[in-house]
C-alpha cells in the first residue's frame, strides 16, 4: 500500500506538469467553481455499504444520497444523509448485481426521478453484454428501512469489444448517457442516446472519441491503475462536470450550448484531491454547492464520506 501511495504520488506530479500550460485557464466566459479541501463528515452508518462503487444526491430527499456496492453484492441501494448516517434499503427487484459501478439520476418532465444503475463492471473484459437498469425514486418517508421496487432495463454492448467501465454520466436536459471506459491508455467515450432507452432493448452503444486526460505518464502497472477512471458527476443544472480516477478529479464548467463529449475534449481543471484507499464513487449534491466522495473499504470497517464546499 506504502507503495502504492508513493507510486500515485510520482503520477501526481507528472500530471501536474502535463497540464501547467492551460489547463487552469477557463474557456472564455466559463466561470470555473474552487472547492474547499476535503471534510470528513465521518464513517459510513450503513454496515451492508462497505464496497461503494457509486452514489448520486436524492431528488426526493434534498440532502440525502443514493448508494451503491460492487459485484459480489446484493441487488439494493442505500439511502444516506448529508453526514452519511441512514439505514433504508431498497432491494431492485428484476435485477441482478453481476458487477454495479455507477449510479445516476435523471428529472424526468414530469418531475418525477428516474435512478439509473450501470452494471457495466467487467475487470476482464470479457462480458460480451452490459445492463442498464433504472426505477423510479422510491418515497421512503412512509417505508420500513428494508423494502423492494421494479425495476425496467436495457442491454447494451461496446461497438469496439467488451470495455471495464466504472463511470456514468447522465445530460440533464436531453437524458443521453455518456459511459468513459475505466483502464484504456486513451479513455474512451460511449453514448446511449435517450431514444434507446426502451424498456427490454437491445442496443449497440456509440463510441464518440478517445479522451485525452487521465493518460498515464508510463506503462508501469502501478501507475496505470492510479489513472483508472471510477465514476462521474453531472451537476443538477446540467453546467459542470466532475470525472475522478483513483488519483485526481477532473473539473470541467459547460459553455452555453455545449454538449458533453465537446466538454470532456477541453482541457480540464484539476480539483485538489484527498486519495482515497479505493475511492469509486463522486456526486454533487442537490444544490450544486458541494460534492461527496466515498471509498470502498479495504477492511471490514466502514469507509468515510467526504464533502468538499464549493468556495465563493
């Protein structure tokens, strides 16, 4: 692990030089946000959330977050508060949890919430298919803390071959999902348009582009792994972006009329980062004035939340 940390630190410092030149500077126009350094808001209540491979801030329930673990892992997503206390559970019933890695959520028009879950995890690259499941945000003000909903789904390949993929993003105007594969060089951007989400679909997602930040500087395995991208965030108002790797967060604040892929294709502003032992999961929070991070647990002990403010 001491390792590892040092490894991640030399990684640190290479990307710190590959992006001195403009990569802070904000397109024109483009107020770019800071945030506080991280807050420990605590441990995880929740003892069934050790392994957490995603969470998204609640519609439903302003201050309170969705969460998410891995393969290996029941069908269910937990609900947290703003300190990372709660026990409510929620199995997802026509799901099976073969390897969930991230978690979104969409406003329909309507104002109904939709939750989204990707089991698109694959170490090996070896699934020759992914699944999107998504249900309606549950009220669970009138629930007992242990309950079930339907859940509705599509399943999807890679066009270029089975892909590992831990980060989901979701446009909050038009609903079309963006899918950044996790441990290529050159990470690789795939679109699920919002007119294929049709309830027991199967469809072919779009590659768009490769992607040009989280490039590690060698092929050395350890810091390979410190580039793997984990998960993604999309702001409510639908104008910033957040992508982390086990190492950095990437920042990027959305121009007028911008899509997402034109976004993630200009340079990025880094977000100073508290590493994390595993850290896969990243979310802003309602308002947009913050954003979390948890890390899986290495032990049986539970992980921490962390809060970073955005600063005025």
């Amino acid at each position: 692990m001491l390792v590892l940390k040092y490894l991640i630190l030399i990684f640190l410092f290479f990307s710190a030089l590959s992006c001195k030149k403009g990569d802070d500077v904000a397109p024109e126009n483009v107020v770019e946000a800071n945030f506080s350094k991280a807050i420990d808001l605590g441990e995880i209540e929740n003892t069934h959330l050790l392994e957490v491979s995603g969470i998204v801030s609640s519609k439903k329930f302003p201050g309170f977050f969705w969460g998410q673990n891995d393969s290996g892992n029941p069908n269910t997503i937990y609900l947290l508060d703003s300190a990372g206390k709660g026990t409510k559970e929620v199995t997802i019933k026509g799901a099976a949890n073969r390897d969930w890695e991230d978690i979104s959520l969409f406003v329909e028009s309507n104002g109904i919430s939709t939750i989204f879950l990707g089991d698109f995890g694959d170490n090996n690259s070896a699934w020759p298919f992914c699944i999107l499941y998504w249900i309606t945000e549950p009220d669970v003000s009138s629930l007992p803390n242990i309950f079930s909903v339907n859940s509705l789904n599509i399943t999807f390949t890679i066009p270029d071959g089975s892909r590992d993929i831990e980060c989901m993003l979701i446009d909050q105007k038009s609903k079309d999902i963006y899918l950044v594969s996790k441990r290529d060089f050159k990470k690789r951007l795939y679109k699920i348009a919002a007119n294929k989400l049709v309830p027991s679909a199967r469809v072919v997602a779009e590659f768009i582009e490769e992607l040009n930040f989280s490039i590690p500087p060698s092929l050395d395995n350890s810091l390979q792994k410190a580039s793997y991208i984990t998960s993604g965030t999309v702001s409510k108002d639908n104008s910033e972006i957040i992508i982390k790797s086990y190492s950095q967060l990437y920042y990027w604040r959305r121009k007028s009329g911008e899509s997402i892929e034109d976004a993630l294709m200009r340079p990025s502003k880094n977000i100073e980062y508290l590493v994390e032992p595993q850290g896969e999961a990243i979310s802003f929070n309602t308002t947009g004035s913050a954003f979390v991070t948890i890390s899986e647990s290495l032990t049986s002990s539970p992980s921490h939340f962390f809060l970073y403010k955005k600063l005025l």
